[in-house]
C-alpha cells in the first residue's frame, strides 16, 4: 500500500473514532435517578440508552456506569413533578421564566402530570469524557444488532405467556427471533416492560425459502478471509472498525480466539480493509441528508417506498430522524413535495394526505342494553329511552359514527363495522365473552365501551393484540395501558389550560380568587394560590354568599381585575356574577372559571351577565349555536339520515370516528398515526394525542372558550 493510502486510511480512521468518542458519554447513575429521567438530561431517548447498555433492561444502580448516545454535547437540569406543581411554581424554583419552560418542554403547555420529568434549564458544558475503545463493546453490540436483516414471511403467530424471571432477550432466543420482532407485533413493549402473566404476540417465519443476503451481513463483507497477527496497541474495536465488521461478526470468525488477545496471535479477519461509506452502497442507492422539521412519515410518503423497507435499508434511524442525519435511499426516489410536513401545534387536514385504503375492520361497544328492550311496544321503548340515559347516549354517539363510516366511504376508505352491546357497566363476564366469540385480533380499532370499568377491560384484554382502544366519554383517570386512547382531556388538563392562560398574560392584572368554602374546593383554591401567590382572596360568608363590601375590598380601579369564580353552587353563582357585573364598566372585570359546571347552566344564572363580564372557560369542545351549525356539511348529511339536528353525543360519535379512519387512512396504524405533530380538527372536537411515561395516549387538545357580547361563544385557544 502506498504512502499516500496509508495516511488517508489513518486520517480516515481516526476521523472515524472520533466521531464515536463524540456520540457518547459517559454517565455515573446517581440515587434515585432511572433511564427515563438520564434520557431526559442528555436530550436522548431511554430505548436509544438501553440499546447501547442493554443491561440497563433489568435495573441500574448508583454508581453505574452507563454510556450515552448524544447529539450537541449539551445537558439539561431535570425536575420531577410533584403534587401541587404549576410551570409557574417550577419555573420559579429554577429560576427560569414560565416561557422557557414551555421551550424546553413544548407538551408542558396542555398541562403537567404527577410524576412528569421536565427539563428545567442547561447544565453547564464539561469537557466531554470519551469513553475508550475497550468500552466499546456495548456500542458495537447495538451496531450488531441494527444490521439490515432480509425479510421473512410470517405464517403464523404464537402465544407466550410469560413466566417469572423471564426476559425479552431470553424470550427472543427461544423462539429463534430478535426483540425488535417481538416488539413490532407486541407495540406497548416500545414503552412498557414485559410483566409476569403477559401474553405476547411471537412471529412464526416461514422456513426453507431462499433468501437473498442483506447487504450488510456478514457473509456479504467477508467473502474471502486472511490471516492478521495482533500488534502492541491493537483492540478488537479497532480491528473490527478497520475490516467494516463488528466486534460480534470479529469473534464468529474467531471461536476459539483467547480472550486476553495476545499480542503475536493471529485471527482470521476479511481480506478486504473498511472504506468510506459511499463506496460501500451498492448500484441503486444513494446517500440522503435529512431536512429540517422531517418526519418519518413524511419520508416515505416522498421516497414510495414503505417504512419497514427504509427500517431495513437504515435500521438505526428507529430511535427517529435528526435534521443533518445521511441515510441511504433509492435512487431516484425522492418527490417534490412532503406529505407530511407537519409543524408542531398546526393544524392537519388529513383528509388531503390519504394513502392507505385497505379495508379498515373497526369495533363499536357500546352500552345499547337490547336485552332489556321491548322493540314490539312504541311506548314500551319510548319509556326505556326516557328511563336509560347510557343507552340514550349510546344511541346518539352511534348515530354520529355511522354518519363517520358514510363520510370515510366517500373519501375512498372502506369500513367492516361491528357493532357490539356492552348492556350495562362493569359487566366483566359479558364483555370477555365477547372478545373471545369475535376475531378482536383483527380489530385497526375499537371505540368505547362507554363506562371506565368497561373500556378498561376491554383495553386489558386486547392489549394482547396491540388492537388500540378509544374510550370516547369518560374524564375518569384511567391505568393507561400502552393500547389505551383516552379520547376526552381530563379535569387537570382543563384547569391548567386557564390557569397557562392568565399566567401568560397576567402582568399588570389583579387577579381575584372567589372560591366556594368546603373540602370539595380546597384542591383548585391551592393550586390557584401556588400559581397566582400574589392573588386577592375574597372573603365569603357562611353559606357561600359574597357581600359587595368585600368584593370591593379586592377590586381595584385602573387595573384589570380578572376574576377567578370556582363554585357548583347556583346560589352563589347567581349572587357573585351579578355584583361584578354592577362593577363591570367601572372596574374592568372579566370572569374566568376552572369549571364551567352545569350550576352555571342554571336559569337562575343571567347568561347576559357572563357575556358582559367575558366568562374564560376550558372545554373539551367548541359550543356552535344552531345558526352556524347548520350550514356544516355533516349536520346536513345527519338531518338527512335521521330527521333531527345532532346533539353533542352524536357530534362527539362523529368526530372520533371520523379522527380515527381518517389516522388509518394516513398510516400504517393508528399507533403510528398518533405521534403525529399537529391537531385534527372536526365540528365541535379536536385531538392531538401524547403519549404517557406509564403508557396509553392521551388527547391534549382542547378549547379555552369566552363569551363575547350578545352571548357569542369564541374559541380563544
């Protein structure tokens, strides 16, 4: 080899690892820290951490050693949340401002959540510790284990229930497959650990087929082999990286290599030394740099191609795509347009990306309670109906789905429908029998059942399946499991939604807290206090009567007085909403609330009164009045169908359904569908789901609505 191809290789080699040592840290687990809380400091993900310390599956401990993939040599200050927090109270504490929060943690702005980890400010830069080739191992392990795999068909699937003391990788081995396989026919693993009892999902591969080699394997790089005597200084690391095979495939060609690696052993290494990436792809493919703001969706729709074929082309990008990341692709295959270029927090129309029109098999259960239904007798069901409000809205959510699936149809997307009756709440032996008399495995989606009890259930038996399972009603807190869809924003959420609001705006305010006395109110009193610590409390006499001396005592004139009324007593409602409207154009008042409850409903409470005073409130949906309903397409379409304008179940009945088959019709599956950066939008409800740490999705979308003169309702948020 010439002079000049030996300093090239050297240059190139040493560029090579020092872009390795660049990619990692090293990290000493500290008490009480776990790999979700490392991967938040290091701007990672926790599967990126445990692919490299594979280990770390079974537990870390203090004082471990763990090496750490990271992008820009930058960490981050961390803070659990606790009982009480408030981004405000949090930012305090860092010394941050409320905005910087929300820049650190974009999600943070639809509410935090008992146990969230949040970054909370920038560590100061240390000198990066690189961690030394014989280090290596674990690195090259996770190299190994991404190689480019041919694909197999799958014939069959078994069930393994999983035993005590028993791991993926074990499981793995067993049945002859690797985790990443298990885990894509098992989706709730990418986030959950396997658990006793389990029943997991194991592919069956077809066998005797010829299959071409990936280009990546071994046996494509080591076609033929020579002998290599170990120098002062040699490591495996650096053999292995020299002939372009990793440090597993190094010791397949070695078995009985000595462990202690002699200097003056000889191995048998590839004849062939390692080049430069571009001369390694083969006739057809070329090199892609990723753009700013790409999604994996947006990808594949610009490459047409799918994405378990650009996995297998370039399985590491499954820890997700990096502006500036090269990746390989075939040629010729990049569009002009993304797909799915969706910023986060925009708003997506996916009725314009619509790529997938297999036919969608979708469940509804839901609480219809035919059993006990005389259909022969008008008045008989006339007086069940009046009697059974489950089925009332059972009914009318179904309406609203149908009229879904008709909408989908015409948009190209073709629905089996099944229809199940859940009967009543908490019915464990009726809704078993169910799932195990029907092909739930089949199931892109099951929505409902209406009851918490129930949906759960249903969520526990078909996560088996990773069949995902909307719960379209309730706002109870569920266990989350990693197949569970809570559709509807929770209570917290919708608190923290005015309470970002007015913190975002309050400067120069005088903020006013008139909270109803009693143990009920005592949570949102202290989270209101915690984040407005300089709010005026009114003082409200026995029996939760506010005297207008007091109210003046609080109100200040020059200043905006934003008002905070928290009660579900209409008594108190109708005394406090008319004493500042008396105060209204002198003092500039407006009226938010945490919860408009149904005592705000009341016909003893003058709508007139909230509209002059502005009432802020949460709401999970947009309240159309009929004038401006009318002229949408689908009321036209249900009045059509059912001689009747649709109340806010069948809305609701529509706009999930229709989210749903329009996420199928835009994706593989729904679970793809939901990491989506951007809010749907229907008639009267919008999604955006999250993900939580202990598993399941939740909706962060809704509305801050406000009254605006002549009783207009305005969605502000």
């Amino acid at each position: 080899m010439g002079m000049k191809k030996i300093l090239f290789f050297c240059a190139f080699f040493c560029f090579m690892f020092t872009t390795y040592a660049q990619q990692y840290k090293s990290h000493k687990v500290a008490k009480g820290e776990n790999v979700f809380r490392i991967a938040k400091r290091y701007n990672t993900t926790s599967e990126a951490i445990y692919r490299i310390n594979p280990t770390a599956k079974d537990g870390i401990k203090e004082g471990q050693i763990l090496a750490i993939p990271v992008t820009n040599d930058q960490e981050f200050k961390t803070h659990v949340v606790g009982e009480g927090d408030t981004v405000y109270n949090i930012a305090k504490r860092y010394g941050i401002t409320t905005a910087e929060v929300y820049i650190y943690n974009p999600e943070a702005r639809n509410g935090i959540n008992l146990g969230e980890i949040l970054k909370v400010g920038k560590l100061a830069k240390e000198v990066a510790t690189a961690i030394d080739a014989k280090d290596h191992q674990g690195k090259l392990a996770v190299l190994d284990s991404l190689k480019a795999v041919p694909e197999r068909k799958i014939v069959s699937f078994k069930t393994h229930k999983v035993q005590r003391k028993e791991t993926l990788y074990g499981i793995a081995n067993a049945y002859d497959v690797t985790v990443d396989e298990i885990k894509k026919h098992n989706k709730r693993l990418y986030s959950e650990e396997i658990r006793k009892r389990d029943k997991l999902r194991i592919p069956v591969y077809e066998t005797g087929v010829a299959i071409s080699t990936a280009k990546d394997s071994i046996s494509a790089r080591v076609s033929t082999t020579t002998k290599y005597t170990i120098q002062p200084k040699d490591t495996k690391f650096g053999i292995a990286r020299k002939h372009g095979i990793t440090i597993s495939e190094l010791e397949r060609l070695n078995p009985t290599m000595n462990p202690d690696f002699p200097i003056g052993m000889q191995i048998v290494v590839p004849s062939t030394v390692f080049v430069g990436y571009e001369e390694l792809l083969e006739s057809g493919f070329e090199l892609y740099e990723i753009k700013p703001k790409e999604t994996m969706f947006s990808l594949v729709r610009r490459l047409d191609i799918s994405s378990d074929s650009l996995l297998a082309i370039n399985p590491y990008i499954k820890d997700g795509l990096k502006a500036g990341m090269v990746i390989t692709i075939p040629k010729s295959k990049v569009k002009d347009s993304l797909a799915f270029d969706f910023a986060e927090g925009k708003s997506i129309n996916l009725e314009r990306k619509l790529y997938n029109f297999t036919p969608k098999k979708v469940a509804v259960m839901l609480p219809f309670s035919l059993d006990s239904l005389n259909m022969e007798q008008r008045q008989d069901t006339e007086d069940f109906l009046r009697a059974k409000r489950g089925a009332r809205v059972a009914l009318d959510f179904y309406s609203g789905v149908l009229v879904a699936v008709d909408s989908a149809k015409e948009k190209g997307i073709t629905i089996e429908l099944d229809v199940f009756d859940t009967k009543m709440n908490n019915n464990p032996v009726h809704l078993k029998k169910i799932i195990r008399d029907n092909n739930f495995n089949e199931m892109n989606a099951v929505i409902g059942p209406l009851y918490q009890a129930n949906v759960e259930l249903v969520a526990q038996e078909l996560k088996q399946y990773d069949v995902p399972v909307f719960s379209p009603i309730s706002k109870k807190e569920s266990k989350l499991y990693g197949n569970f869809f809570q559709t509807r924003p929770s209570d917290i959420m919708l608190q923290e939604k005015v309470i970002s609001y007015v913190q975002n705006d309050s400067t120069d305010k005088n903020i006013i807290l008139v909270i109803q006395e009693g143990k009920r109110f005592e949570a949102v009193k202290e989270k209101l206090i915690k984040a407005f610590p300089q709010a005026k409390i009114a003082k409200i006499q026995e029996g939760n009567f506010l005297l207008r001396p007091d109210l003046e005592k609080v109100l200040v004139e020059g200043k905006p007085n934003w008002v905070f009324l928290e009660s579900d007593d209409i008594a108190m409602i109708s005394n406090v909403t008319p004493l500042l409207n008396a105060k209204a154009e002198s003092h500039d008042v407006t009226l938010f609330t945490t919860d408009k409850n149904n005592a705000f409903e009341n016909d003893s409470v003058n709508n007139m009164h909230l509209s002059n005073l502005h009432l802020h409130f949460p709401s999970i949906d947009k309240e159309y009045e009929d004038s401006s309903i009318s002229r949408i397409p689908f009321v036209e379409r249900y009045k059509k169908k059912y001689g009747v304008a649709p109340n806010k179940y069948a809305v609701r009945g529509y706009d999930i359904t229709y989210d749903i088959l329009m996420r199928l019709g835009t994706a593989d599956n729904v679970y793809q569908a939901a990491t989506y950066e951007g809010t749907t939008e229907y008639i009267e409800n919008k999604f955006n789901y999250a993900k939580k740490v202990s598993g399941g999705y939740y909706n962060k979308a809704l509305y801050l609505i406000r009254f605006d003169e002549n009783l207009k309702l305005t969605a502000v948020d």
